[in-house]
C-alpha cells in the first residue's frame, strides 16, 4: 500500500513539474485598455498572439472614469451596443476570468469609444495537446473559409482570416469553400497588388453564387477579397500559400473554380506551440482522493 501511494505522490508531482501556471493577459499589455489610434485591429492583433486557455485571466487596465469595459454578446460586438452588457465594469483595473471555454466579448461603453476601436474578440479552448509532427499529405482536402464565421466581413478584422489560415497546409488539388449571402457578397481571385491595394477594379475571376468552390491548381501564393464597396476594407481577405503538388490531379470541387494568381513569397504567421497546460488546482484535488482511496 506504501508504495503504491509513493508512486501516486510521484506521478502527481511530476504532472506538477510539466503544468503550465494560470496566464493572466494584460490586454493591450503597455497600452492597455484605450480607445486605440490604430482602430479595431489593435486589439485584434493583440489577441491573434495570445492562446487564451479555461482559467485564464483577462487584465484590463484603464483609468476610472475615462474608461469601462463590457463583456457582451457576439451581435452587440458587432453592432456596439451596450444597453444589455452580460457585465459591466466601471471602475479600472477589471479582472475577467475565462470560466469557460468559446468565444467572448468586449467593449468600452463610453461615448464612440467601440465604433473607434475599442473592442477585443477572443476565442477560449481547453488545454491544448501536443503540437503533431507534420507530415506529408498527398490526398486533396475541402477546406470550409472561416469555418463557422463563414465569407463575411469579419469582426475581428484581417486578422481572422489571417489566424484561419495560419495553421494549415494547402496542397495543389485541395478546395476552398466560400459561404457567404447571395447578393450580399462575392468572391474575387485577385492578384497580390489588388489584395494589398483593395482596388477591385481589375479581379482574375469572381464568383457571385454560393457556396463557391474554387480548387487550388498551382503552387504559390493565392489571394482572395470581395468586390463589394469597403469589404476589403474592412478585412474580408483571404492570403494562402500552396505548398506542393498531390501528384495526382485535382479533385472535382462542388462548384466553379478558378487557377489563382501567383505572387511573390509571403511570410505568414508561425505556428503558435502552446505548451500543454493542466491546472494546479486539478492536481490538488486528485491527491486527497487518491489518499482518501488507499
């Protein structure tokens, strides 16, 4: 019995020696929690270097009186309403616990301080596992744009297409699927200068009906926006680099497809590797058990 609870103690204390401490995110970190001169994508380039994990904190530093944060629903982010905020906080500094994990919501009350800026859209996840090894993929693949947020513009900004793809390889042969609202919006293959100018003038290909599937037949990078008034604007635009070749031709896609444009190298954001991450507190409460067991 001793030594089976030695052996208990010493799992446990080396599960302690791996865990990763409760983050506490200083958003903004120097600049804090501000009406930003840069517009929205200050805050969404802060949180695109974040890995916000269950039983995180939220530090927001502002002066009382000048400023206050809301937590509020994913419509009133977008719109900047604040009349029924999930919480309120009016006096500086506010902590926020992240109890749960999915999407949350901020933004200052005050005045237009939300119309200019600020405001802050994170996603929470549980402990992430270890990063896998990458490995050579040879069958194309169907790639949703945006996942659930779909081909919209984006609440986040560039930002959010930029983190969608950030994480994966594209292969020649795999297809991107772009859903959006008929009539609303479209798609544009465009080349990299039209990307970074937003003048949509001069488009490759744009498709007007969704869902549109567009297979990615070349290597290189390849560039997407809308061609409707401000979306490129205001960060509905898609950056990707293929890879390599599947060495077999091109799936079939759902819908129209287009060759896209080629363009020099792009260097996009690196992989973030979030060590794994198990909460002390967990680990407190499994030994008393286990004691209470043997």
């Amino acid at each position: 019995m001793m030594m089976r609870l030695a052996i208990l103690v010493v799992a446990l204390f080396a599960g302690l020696q791996t865990t990763v401490a409760v983050t506490t995110h200083v958003v903004g970190d120097t600049r804090g929690w501000v009406v930003p001169a840069e517009g929205p994508i200050f805050y969404a380039a802060w949180s695109a270097k974040q890995t916000f994990i269950l039983g995180d904190i939220l530090y927001f530093n502002f002066t009382t009186g000048a400023e206050d944060v809301a937590r509020v629903t994913a419509e009133a982010f977008l719109t900047c309403n604040s009349t029924n905020p999930i919480a309120l906080v009016t006096t500086g500094p506010a902590n926020f616990s992240l109890n749960s994990t999915g999407e949350y919501y901020f933004i200052g009350t005050l005045d237009r301080h939300c119309l200019m800026g600020q405001k802050l859209a994170i996603n929470v996840t549980t402990s992430p596992g270890p990063t896998p090894s990458p490995s050579t993929r040879t069958v194309p693949e169907n790639y949703t744009v945006g996942d659930r947020l779909g081909w919209v513009i984006p609440p986040l900004g560039e930002i959010a297409y930029i983190s969608w793809a950030y994480n994966k390889t594209f292969i020649v042969g795999d297809t991107l699927v772009f859903n959006f609202f008929n009539r609303s919006d479209d798609v544009a293959v465009v080349t990299k200068d039209v990307y970074n100018s937003c003048n949509t003038s001069t488009s490759l290909a744009v498709y007007n009906n969704s869902p549109a599937a567009i297979t990615l037949e070349k290597t290189g990078e390849h560039y997407f926006t809308s061609t409707y008034n401000y979306h490129c604007e205001f960060g509905q635009k898609l950056a990707i680099n293929v890879t390599g070749s599947t060495g077999s031709p091109p799936s079939t896609p759902g819908g129209p497809s287009s060759g896209a444009a080629e363009g020099p190298n792009v260097a996009l954001p690196p992989v973030s590797a979030a060590p794994s991450r198990i909460p002390t507190s967990y680990l407190l409460i499994l030994f008393p058990i286990a004691m209470a067991v043997f």
